[in-house]
C-alpha cells in the first residue's frame, strides 16, 4: 500500500527526530562547554555508578510498565507536567551531585515512562497491551549517540528496533506466564540490559553535563528537563511509526521510510 502525501510528510518529521536525536549538543548548549569536559570532571569509578543506576531505573521502569501503565498514573497527562516533575527531580539531583543519580534517576526514569505513555496513547496505542507496554520500555534505547567502532553502533531506528525484537518478544512470553515474580528471570535481564546500552550512553551524557560547574540545582532541573523532552520526541517519532505501520502495513512504510 502506498503512503499518501500526508501521511509521508508525518514519517518524514518522525525520520528526523529519530535518526537525528543529538541530546549531547543540546546539553552542552545549556551548559555552555562540550559534554565531553564534563566527562573529565567525573570521578574515575563514575562509569560503574551509571552503570549501576541506569539497571536499577529500568528495572523500576519495567515494573511500573507491567504493574500500573495501563491504568491511572501518578500524574495526569500532559507534557508540561512531566517535565515539572523531572526537572523537580533533576534539581534535587544536581543539588547533591553524582551520589544522588542513583535515587534521582528511577524516579525520572519513571516519570518519563508515563510521560512516553501517555505519548503512546495519543497515538492510538492500547495501553492494556503488555507488547505495548514493552514499546513504552523500549523507547529508552532510542535516540543514543555511538562511534563507529563501538560494538552496538547499528543506532538507526530500524536497527535498533530490530535488536530488541527477540528479547521484546521473550520478555512478553515470560511476562504472560509469570509476571514479575521473577524479575531476575534471564528473558527480563536480556532486555534489560541490550535497552540498559543504549540508555546508559544518555544517562552519561546527563551526568557529564550535570558535572560541569553551573547553577547546582538549578542546572538539575535542566538539565533533567532536556532529558526527559529527548524521549518525549522518542516516543512521538517512534508511535508515529507505529501507527503509519497499522494503517499501511510495516513493509510499505519501511519502504518508505528507507526512501526518504
């Protein structure tokens, strides 16, 4: 089925944010110096802490994705809200620095997922759908910035789609059967952990930024604000593309999407 001129100009503008996320220059446009400066002002063991966190958040943010997204969240809908909240949360971070990212980022990490939900919804998604709720989860291995030689640089849209199938699809069967009883389950932890690769390169990013000597907790709260505003755009460019593929079928729009 061929895409009509309209719908073609939507999975153009959602081409555009996927493939051209770009959170580190607009972090290091709020700060003023490149995100990478900010690296250099973290402590030698800060990759084990974000490593660290960014599990804890995702594994936070999938039981809030099986247990409670299909029904009313702690926040009504809008984006305006969410990004009060995050930047809330992002100033008490930035308030008491790295130690803190391990309480501050399931929280925003959460908050965000609601916020992708809600985004999700909009779309025409079912949020009873468990396969849904997991695209919600998945949004966070969206829009991260690898180099060439590192070993998961297939970053386009697609891609990384396609490297989350298998686990997103087992995942889903063990949550059907089992639920979360067990959370350590190999299925969860594989998805956990290949999303985990590709959030954890933003979370870097997040915490490079925050390093930089600002306005403490007010630097937080923007820095968190930009974080959470790069997966709202995830999540409208990605939802768009699923719903193009329910009404066209998932080959004509990879055809053109491919195309443009």
């Amino acid at each position: 089925m061929t895409l009509g001129k309209e719908d073609l100009a939507e999975l153009a503008r959602a081409k555009e944010i996927l493939e051209h996320p770009g959170i580190a220059v607009k972090l290091s446009a709020l700060v003023g110096s490149p995100v990478e400066k900010g690296m250099k002002l973290l402590p030698s063991r800060w990759q084990a802490t974000v490593h660290e966190a960014t599990r804890a958040a995702l594994m936070k943010a999938l039981d809030v994705a099986v247990s409670s997204l299909g029904g009313r969240g702690a926040l009504p809908a809008g984006d305006k809200l969410h990004r009060f909240a995050a930047a809330a949360s992002g100033a008490a971070g930035g308030a008491f620095g790295l130690p803190a990212l391990a309480v501050e980022l399931p929280v925003s990490t959460t908050l965000m997922l609601r916020s992708i939900a809600d985004i999700a919804a909009a779309h025409g998604e079912d949020l009873a759908d468990l396969d849904t709720r997991l695209a919600c989860l998945g949004v966070f291995a969206l829009g991260s910035d690898r180099s060439a030689s590192d070993d998961a640089a297939e970053t386009g849209y697609f891609a990384v789609r396609s490297a989350l199938a298998t686990a997103v699809t087992e995942a889903s069967k063990h949550l059907a059967q089992k639920g979360l009883a067990k959370g350590g389950a190999p299925a969860l932890v594989r998805l956990v952990a290949l999303i985990g690769a590709r959030f954890g390169i933003v979370v870097s990013e997040k915490a490079a930024a925050q390093a930089i000597p600002i306005l403490g907790a007010a630097g937080g709260a923007l820095v968190n604000t930009v974080f959470i505003g790069h997966y709202q755009d995830m999540a409208r460019g990605h939802f768009a593309v699923r719903r193009l593929e329910r009404r066209h079928g998932a080959k004509a729009v990879r055809e053109a999407y491919d195309a443009l």
